[in-house]
C-alpha cells in the first residue's frame, strides 16, 4: 500500500550498515528509460540541489540522514550516469540497456545473478572494512526542483509547506534538512496523486 509515512524503506534505522538499492529505473528526463519515472507521471524532471534525482536518489538521501550509505545499485544500464553524482562509490550492477518505454535489451539471467552476487559481497566488503562508501549528504538547505506535467499540479502543490512556484508546472521545494525534505515531498506526492487535470 502507500501512505504519506510509508515508502520503499520502511523500517530502515541506524541499525543497518549499507543499503542495497536492487532493480532500480531512472527518472523520466533519460532518454530511453525503460519505465521511468519518479513516483508519479507527473513528474517529468526532478533535481535535488542542481544534480538529477530519482527514486533510488531521494532513497540513498533517506539513507545517508540516519548514516548509512549506499553499497550496491542494480538497474537499467543508462542509471549509472543519471545517480553518479550521488551515489559514485555504490558498486553498480546493470541489468539491461533500455531503447525506449517498453523496449530493452537484458542481460543473461543467470549470468546477472553472479554479478547481482558478485556486487553484494563486494558492497559489503568495503563497508566492513571502511573503503570508500559515504553516505548521501548533501549541503543544507536542500532544494529540490520539479517540474510537473500539468499547471493544476503544479496550482495544487504550490501551497505546501517550503513549496515555491517558479513557472507554470515549475516548483522548488527547499528545506533546511534531509528528513524534512523527505516528509515534505512525500506530502507533495499525495497532493499529485489526487489532482485531477481540467477537461
């Protein structure tokens, strides 16, 4: 189910080491993503801080405010780019190479399970021994940039709390820390999910 307080990390706290981030897509704005997108259609660009941001983005920055970074990463092949400037010490599996939506190229099934393994143990492994995996921390306050697919989306959120509109389905959403940040975009979500576009 889904919920303001709910989302793909639930549960995840200070006693976890690393996070793995396992069959990801890119955000919407990469050409050639096999269904992407970040939460919601839309969401057409979303960019935190200057830098692309994506779901697997807005989870490593869940992560990185209780301290734990992220290790592995697993997806489409054109992600690595579009997390590099977030996530560039995550070992980083592709699973296929996108051409279009629905269009894709994957790799071997058995094969990419080694890798899959192969990536795991070694995520792990640098996090025991303390070699190079950060956690996501990006310089306060945060700003996240949106741009939606309709202006009665962006009418909508515009009255949040931190929201700014900046052009007609432009917004910016600013917060002074991650954990903010998160709660506010998630209450954002649910104000998308029940706008109706005009006729």
């Amino acid at each position: 189910g889904w919920d303001p307080s709910i989302d793909m990390l639930l549960g995840l706290d200070r006693s976890f080491d690393v996070l793995f981030l396992v069959g990801y897509h890119p955000g919407p704005a990469v050409p050639g993503g096999v269904l992407s997108h970040t939460f919601t259609s839309r969401i057409i660009d979303l960019r935190i801080n200057g830098n692309p941001c994506n779901e697997a983005v807005i989870a490593a920055l869940q992560a990185g405010e209780l301290g734990i970074p992220v290790g592995l990463v697993t997806g489409q092949a054109e992600l690595r780019d579009e997390i590099a400037p977030t996530m560039s010490d995550a070992v980083f599996v592709s699973t296929k190479r996108g051409f279009a939506y629905q269009a894709a190229l994957l790799e071997p099934m058995t094969e990419l399970r080694e890798k899959i393994r192969e990536g795991a143990r070694e995520a792990a492994s640098r996090r025991a021994t303390g070699d190079s995996l950060r956690p996501f921390r990006p310089d306060s306050p945060l700003r996240l940039e949106m741009e939606l697919s309709t202006v009665e989306a962006a009418l909508a959120a515009e009255r949040l709390p931190g929201m700014e509109r900046v052009s007609a389905g432009g917004l910016v959403l600013t917060a002074p820390d991650a954990g903010t940040l998160v709660r506010r975009f998630f209450g954002t979500l649910q104000v998308l999910y029940a706008v109706r576009d005009a006729p």
